[in-house]
C-alpha cells in the first residue's frame, strides 16, 4: 500500500453488501459505509474482493485501503465514481483484529 494513498474509515454498513462477478471471473463485493463527519452522516462506497469480507448491513466496520476514481460508460456517456478501494474489511466486534489493522496503518505511516 502507498503511504501517499491511505484510507481508514470506520463506520457502519448501511446496506447489505452486494455481490459482483467480473469478465475477468474473479468476484469482488460492493459496500456502503456511513460514517459521520462533522454531525453529517455520510456515505463512502467500497470496493472489496468478495473472499475478504465477513459483514452485513448494520455491522460497525474499520476499512484500509486507497482511493480511486473509475471512470465507465453508461447510457452513452462517460461517468465516474470515486470509492474505497480496501485492503481490509473487519468488523469492529474484532476489537484485536481492527486493533491490530489501525496498528498496521500508523507504522505505514511513520515509515514514510
């Protein structure tokens, strides 16, 4: 992971996670987050492979990754749509794994 590119979001799961298949024939699982910043809730999209998640809408969760924007084409037009790309998903309920996960981000971050 670049350390110039770090995301970690905690947050709830507000909707149940939908599952992808991809031409390429790997399957990735796309997530809604709310968080609240600044009194507002909002609403940050995942990205995550699909063997990698373990939650279900209402789960608390902390997310590493990296944001990216995609760009694909849609009712002839080109869009684009810009979401978390994680590394990790974990359920805040694993207190020493999420513990562990936001360890691993701050030594990341030291080192750069």
């Amino acid at each position: 992971m670049n350390a110039n590119n770090v995301v970690l979001l905690r947050g709830r799961v507000s909707s149940e996670p939908r599952l992808r298949e991809l031409p390429s024939g790997s399957a990735i699982v796309n997530l809604e987050v709310t968080t609240v910043v600044d009194e507002t809730s909002v609403s940050v999209p995942v990205v995550v492979e699909a063997a990698t998640v373990e939650c279900v809408a209402g789960d608390e969760v902390v997310v590493v990754g990296t944001v990216r924007r995609r760009f694909f084409r849609a009712g002839g037009a080109t869009q684009s749509r810009t979401e978390v790309l994680a590394d990790k998903v974990v359920r805040a309920s694993r207190t020493r794994a999420a513990q562990k996960l936001v360890s691993s981000i701050v030594v990341l971050l030291d080192a750069a």
